[in-house]
C-alpha cells in the first residue's frame, strides 16, 4: 500500500510558514533553514506546488515563495495531490484469480465484478481523499496560532529580517571582493 512520504509533510510546513505573509515571500532556503531541512530538499517540492497553482515564484533579491490562493482554498488534498500526483491508494493484482486451485483457469464466479479487497480500499481511499479535502492550511494556521505565544510569531518575523539582511551583506562583500580583483 503506497504512504505519504516526508515531501507532504514538509510542503505543508512550508505553506505554513507563507500563510499571513501577504507581499512578503519566502525563499526555499529560507524555508529549509526555518525547519532544519536541507534547501535542494526544499527546491525539488517548490516546483510541483507552483505547477499545482498553490504558490508563485517571485524572483530576484526579494524574491521567493507565496501563496497563490487563500489558505482557505488549499486543502490538504490539494497538497497531497501536487506533491504526490494523484495515484491510487492501492493497487489490486488481481490475485483472486491466481488461486492455484484454479490451475490458471479461474471460475467466473471468483473473479466477477470488482475485487472485495479493493472494494474495501476504494472504500478507504475514498474516506481518506474525503478527510484530507475537509482541512485547510487556514484550519491548521489557526490551530498554530492558539497554541503558540504571540511572541513566537515577532520572532520569526525578527529571524526573517536577520536572514535576508545577512544574504544582503554578503551580496554586498562578495561584489567588493570582486571588483578589488
């Protein structure tokens, strides 16, 4: 049976980190470096979240990441989909009519209609797509929001403004150096 993989969860994450941040964006790295996660990690997420409409890319110095829709409108599914690709949860093989009793020639009545195995998991599959569609980021923001202290969010916003300030000033010597050549 296919799982969710570590890439789900920390697209999530990161979408986290964009909600409420309207106009100002967030770069992969800075993404990466807020989870302790490696940045190439990061990247390689980015781009199916873009195709799937859930963020855009800003470039440039002051470029990054944003939300391209409310945290409202993207769901979890939405998330698992873009990350993922929308596969099955299972895969039936069919193995009902396998049975060696049969010796390679299966009765109708053991393979007719749809597998009960996969009957369930379509079940399953169905109650799992249904319950990751009904929370949003901004149902998960809002959580985030009740169990953290109001200082934690000045801190990250004082984190942010440390890290793009460090790029700058190393922007900045590395053109000094260059023209010192």
């Amino acid at each position: 049976m296919a799982h969710l993989g570590a890439s789900v969860e920390y697209a999530v994450h990161c979408l986290l980190w964009l909600v409420g941040r309207e106009g100002q964006p967030l770069s992969s790295r800075e993404l990466a470096t807020l989870q302790g996660i490696s940045p190439s990690f990061v990247a390689k997420i980015f781009p199916k979240l873009e195709k799937a409409q859930l963020v855009t890319a800003a470039e440039g110095a002051a470029g990054g990441y944003s939300l391209a829709r409310e945290p409202e409108k993207i769901t979890f599914l939405d998330i698992v989909d873009a990350v993922e690709g929308r596969k099955p949860l299972f895969d039936c093989q069919e193995i009902r009519g396998k049975c060696a009793i049969f010796e390679g020639c299966p009765p109708v009545w053991a393979t007719r209609g749809t597998c009960s195995v996969h009957s369930v998991m379509l079940k399953v599959e169905k109650a799992m797509r249904a319950e990751l569609s009904a929370h949003t980021l901004a149902d998960v923001a809002a959580a985030v929001d009740q169990k953290a202290p109001p200082n934690f969010f000045i801190d990250v916003d004082q984190w942010i403004e440390e890290q793009a300030e460090n790029q700058y000033s190393k922007r900045a010597s590395s053109r000094t150096r260059k023209r010192e050549r």
